[in-house]
C-alpha cells in the first residue's frame, strides 16, 4: 500500500537512500573488512565444523542439537570433547565443568582486550563469547583504533564459517550411515593432545604430576564423577602453587 502511493522513482531513490544511510554506520564496510580479515579462518572453521557435524550426527546426537551447540556454546575443542562424553552418558555437571576448564583460557584473552571493548551491552557481550583462539589472534592484529563495530563483525563473521561448517558436516552425516565405534577413544586421544601441548609449554611439571595423582584417587572414591573429582583437585592445586609462587616472589624481592 505504501509503495502505491508514494511514485515508484520516489520509492526507489528512498531504499537507496536508506541503504546509503546504513553505510553511514559502517556495517557494509564492517563486512566487507570483516570478510577479507576472516578468510584464513574460514579455512578452517568450514572442515573443522563439518567434522564436528558429522562425527556429532553420526554419533547419535539430534540435528538440532549439534546445530544449537554451534550457535550457543560455539568453543571448539570442548564441542569435540562433548560427543564422547554424552555418548557415554556422563552427567552434565561433569561435561558443562570439564568445558569450562577447556576454555579457561578464553577468560586471559577477555582481559588482554578489555581496552579494545569499552562498551556496554549486548555488543560486548557477544564480543566476550564469540572470543576464539583465532578470533583472538585477529582482533590483537586489528589497528588500535578499531572500532567495536569491526570487532563485533569479525567475531560475527567468524562464528559464520563455524556453523556453516557444522550445517554442512550435519547434513552429511545425516546422508552417510556408518559404524563409529571407536568414537569413545576421541576424548583420550584429545586430552591426550591437550597434554602434550602443556607439556612443551611447561614452566614447571607439576600439573602432570598432579593428573597423575588425583585421577586414580578420585576414580578409586567415586567412580561415577571421577572426572569432575579429578579436574576439582587438580584446580586446587593450581590456586595453591599460585599463591606459593607469589610468596617466592615478594621474598626474592
């Protein structure tokens, strides 16, 4: 009714305007910069995520399920990390906190950008959330100026080729049928890597003594929660070498 009455030219030089309007905010230079910035990252994130779609899937896990994960939890690693460990019916406190500690590190990435992020609101929020190693990576490289909006896209932009990666692999994955029996030893085998990379990056090897240690305790007290005994006890431990650590200091001092 509206484009009836008002003259088609008058109609048509009106979106223009409203588009080159919206310009104005940046959000189409937004894009177009946050495209250009992501393509490394969609290199990996489309495999990777379709992977992670396909092994979900084909695991058993719902369609939506897998695609929500994407959308909501959106950490990587930790999606991989959940496919066994709901297969095998581990309780979700375990899961929910074993994900935590995986992503923990994300939380020394937020502070290193607190500068970058001085704003309130859901544009910070979701800037806190989509925060990736890769996103990361890209935001520390982005001039200091940069402002929220590009973050905010690039974030956006990356968290994109994830879930079209994850829709790709599920769509797969509902189309191919085959036996994953094995699937179960994917969560040792990527702790085990996980491990390996603390190691070489070690300051001291206390944390691998400490797994040692406190898994078979915690699977000889209570087997069902094990893990969540394990990864609590070895938390402890980390807090009190910490405080340890900054007594040494201030008597060095």
């Amino acid at each position: 009714m509206f484009f009836r009455i008002i003259p088609p030219r008058f109609s048509k030089l009106a979106f223009r305007n409203i588009v080159k309007s919206k310009n104005l905010f940046g959000i189409r230079d937004n894009l177009r910069q946050a495209f250009v910035d992501s393509v490394p990252v969609m290199a990996g994130y489309v495999p990777i995520g379709a992977t992670f779609g396909f092994l979900a899937v084909q695991s058993g896990l719902p369609a939506w399920f897998v695609l929500a994960s994407s959308v909501l939890v959106y950490a990587g690693a930790s999606q991989f990390a959940m496919i066994p460990m709901i297969v095998a019916g581990l309780p979700v406190l375990s899961i929910a906190f074993a994900t935590f500690v995986i992503n923990l590190r994300h939380v020394f990435y937020t502070i290193a950008l607190l500068d970058r992020l001085q704003v309130t609101g859901f544009t910070r929020w979701y800037c806190a959330f989509s925060l990736t190693d890769e996103t990361f990576s890209l935001v520390a490289a982005l001039p200091k100026d940069a402002s929220i909006g590009r973050i905010a896209t690039l974030s956006a932009m990356n968290q994109f080729w994830w879930v079209l990666g994850t829709v790709l692999g599920v769509m797969a994955g509902s189309a191919v049928q085959f036996s994953l029996s094995g699937l179960d030893f994917v969560l040792c085998a990527l702790f085990a890597m996980l491990a390996t990379e603390q190691w070489r990056a070690r300051q001291t090897s206390l944390p691998l003594w400490c797994a040692l240690i406190f898994y078979p305790i915690a699977r000889l007290t209570v087997a069902s929660e094990a893990l969540l005994i394990a990864i609590a006890l070895c938390s402890v431990a980390a807090v009190l070498w910490g405080q340890y650590r900054k007594k040494e200091d201030r008597y060095e001092r």
